[in-house]
C-alpha cells in the first residue's frame, strides 16, 4: 500500500492545483485517490470511485429536482399566481385569467345607511347587502372593497361562513369572479369572461369563454379542474343543478342544453323553457315556458334528470319575459315580475299550487336585480330606482305588498346589492 506524503495531506512539490477545477478532473482526482489508498491482487468486482462518483450524481440531481421544485412553490405562493384555463394545442388563447393575489382596501369616512322609512325593519340584519364599495353583513360588520363592491353584480354567501363570491357587472373586458375572505382580502378568479354562474353552494362555476363554454371548481381563492366544450354562438350557461350545467341555446328562442362534463358536449333537452329562475332543493327548475292554447308565459317545473321534461306547469300570472327574479331558500315561492291582476310589479307565485291555477299576489315594485331569501321566507330586492324592498311572504299573503325603503349615501346610478346564499339569520 502506497504511503501518504509527509505532512499527512496530497501536496506535492510541484505547483499548486488551481482553484477552476472541471468535473471531469474532479473524477480523475478522485480515482486516482482511490487507487493509491486501495491495493487488491486481481481486479474488484465493484468499482470503489466509480460507486463514489454515482452516489454524488445521484446526491446532485436530487438537490437540482429539490431546488426546482421550491422555486416553482415559491413563485406560485409568492407572485399573483397569474395562470391561463383550459388552453389546447391549436385552439386560441382568450383572455381569462386566473389569479390569486390579495387585493389591499381601507376603510372609507361615510357608509352609506338604509335611511328612515315606512319599512325600518329593513336594518334587523337579515342578509349582507353591498352598497357601493361597502359590504355590511347582516351582524353589522363592514368590508371596504372598492373596486370590487363598485362593480358587483350580484353576489353569494359561501357556505360554513368562509366568505363571499362576487360577480362583477358586464363591461368591455367581459365579467370578473371575486373571492372575498371574512379578514376583507379579496382574490380576483376570473377575469374577461362572459355570463359567470355559479352553483347555490358557490362550489362550481361555469362560464363562456371565447367559442367555449368552461366550468371548473372552486377551491379556496382558486380556479381549478376546468373543463371546456365548443358551444354554439348564442349559448350561454344559465344555472346549475348539481354537476349539470343549464345551457341557454339562444336568448331569443325557448330551449336549453344540459351538459355533464363527463358524458361530453352539451345535450339539447327539447324543452320550452324561455327562462331559468332558480333550482329547488329537491333538483327541479323554476322556469318560464311557453304552454297553453294559445301559447302563452307559464310557471313551470322541469326536471333536469329528465331532459327538462316538465312535472307541473301553471298558467294565470302573466309573467314578463325579463327573467328577474328568484325561488326561495325552501322551494316554495318564486318572486318575480309580472301582473297580479291590473296590477303589474313584483308577484309572489306559490309553487307547491301551481295547478289548476297558480296562487299569486301582488309582492311589490318591480324587481330589477339580485333576488336574496332569507331560510325564514323573506325576499330582498332593490328596485328601478336603488330602493331596497323587502318582501315579507306571510305579509304579502295578507294582501301587504312591499314598500321600497331609500339608501341615502348611494352614488347616482348605484343600486345596493342584496347577498344572496348561506346567510346567517
């Protein structure tokens, strides 16, 4: 066996190695090393420096996969997370974003307050409401949001307390999706998209996007699992009932779609449904059909197990074609416009009597947004002229219509926006 210089290192009398060493001479060194300190009569079976170097490669290419991964953690947790849904080879890129950055607010000096009025039971905290850029939830607290409460459509209540999708108004750029947190954070989903909708428990969300229809899941503040089928150029999703998604073929023609993103594109169900208003509880659809002889706007239930076929329909309410309203908590009543008699504005049609002739009386002023129910039976409206109007079920059947109670504060043009959903009671 070889002997170790004098001074116990690998010095030699010779000049220094320089510092710039390549991998290839770090291997030699290394053989060489091995070869000096190891003396066998016949050749091993095992090379001790080649084992070396495989360990250290191994050793190498794990730190480099480790590292990678944690920049790709890091910049997804770090930045806005910015990501594009659904892109396919040779199909072109539209511009929905998804993303997932906190959005900072403050709070302003004045919110605005639903001024004394005929109804002041309208501040006992029934469900949130959105005024402006403020959202107050029904136990009184307030969540400055300025971007996203000045461009609210509508908006929903999570389940379990977790927070608050936001709908954004149509402009140039299409639709936004927000997530707002209880803390106030608010994460911007979607973006540029067109007639977002999402499911009552705000779990799915569907959407057109460019030639396509998309529905995806909601997790968190994140977009995930999206799904995309080719749909024709008027189609628009309308509703949800469970996983399926009510598709409307064209708004100027009765008929919808059902598509299941696990049984393939979009089936037309042959129904005559010129309207969705809400799914209830035991999966039927609340629709405006066109019946009867001669044809006109009927109340009926259509169930979407059965390609929309319909269970009951009730013609008497003359219905308007404007599709406002919405079905409460329970499945019983549906609140929407249309004509009690001579008198014409919002009209309570209860669903469990709806043939020979459904039950109706009149509700209040017309409905022109968001419809919110409370689990206990009362609707809340805003009206034509930014009023908000609560309609009572147990007072509209004892002939009590509703009155519209002013929001003082309120910028010109603004309506509030009652929060539909889990709403605490």
């Amino acid at each position: 066996m070889s002997r170790p210089a004098a001074g116990g290192d690998n010095r030699t009398d010779g000049p220094t190695r320089p510092f710039a060493v390549t991998e290839d001479e770090l291997e030699q060194a290394l053989r060489e090393a091995f070869a000096r300190r190891v003396a066998v009569a016949r050749p091993l079976v095992a090379d001790p420096a080649g084992l070396a170097i495989r360990r250290a490669d191994r050793s190498r290419r794990r730190r480099t996969m480790t590292g990678i991964a944690l920049a790709a953690v890091a910049t997804v947790t770090v930045s806005a997370g910015m990501a594009q849904l659904g892109q396919q080879p040779g199909r072109p890129n539209h511009p929905t974003v998804v993303l997932g950055g906190p959005y900072a607010s403050s709070m302003p000096e004045v919110t605005p307050q639903p001024s004394a009025g005929p109804q002041t039971d309208l501040g006992r905290g029934e469900v949130d409401l959105i005024l402006d850029d403020v959202l107050l939830t029904a136990s009184g607290q307030r969540i400055v949001l300025p971007d996203v409460g000045r461009a609210a459509e509508r908006a929903q209540r999570l389940p379990d307390r977790a927070g608050w999708t936001v709908v954004g108004a149509p402009t140039a750029a299409g639709r936004s999706l927000w997530i707002v947190l209880p803390d106030g954070a608010a994460h911007l989903l979607l973006a540029g998209a067109r007639d977002i909708v999402l499911s009552p428990d705000g779990r799915q969300v569907a959407w057109r996007e460019g030639t396509d229809l998309v529905v995806a899941g909601v997790v968190g503040t994140q977009v995930v699992a999206a799904a995309r089928t080719p749909a024709p150029p008027a189609a628009l999703p309308v509703g949800f009932a469970g996983d399926t998604v009510l598709v409307r073929l064209d708004p100027g023609r009765p008929g919808h779609a059902l598509w299941r993103p696990a049984a393939g594109p979009p089936r037309q169900a042959g129904d005559a449904a010129l309207h969705v208003y809400g799914i209830r509880p035991d999966g039927l659809a609340v629709a405006l059909v066109s019946a009867g002889t001669p044809r006109r706007p009927c109340v009926a239930l259509l169930d979407p197990a059965r390609d929309l076929a319909s269970v009951r329909t009730g013609c008497g309410p003359t219905l308007t074609g404007d599709g406002a309203g919405g079905v409460s908590a329970d499945g019983r009543w549906l609140l929407a416009n249309g004509k009690a008699g001579a008198q014409a504005g919002a009209v309570l049609v209860d669903l469990d009597q709806l043939v020979p002739v459904p039950v109706i009386r009149p509700a209040g002023p017309p409905v022109a947004g968001p419809v919110a129910w409370t689990p206990q039976g009362t609707a809340h409206y805003s009206d034509a002229a930014g009023a908000l109007v609560r309609a009572e079920v147990g007072r509209v059947l004892d002939g009590e219509a509703a009155r519209p109670t002013p929001v003082d504060g309120l910028p010109a043009g603004r309506h509030p926006v009652p929060v539909g959903g889990d709403n605490p009671s």
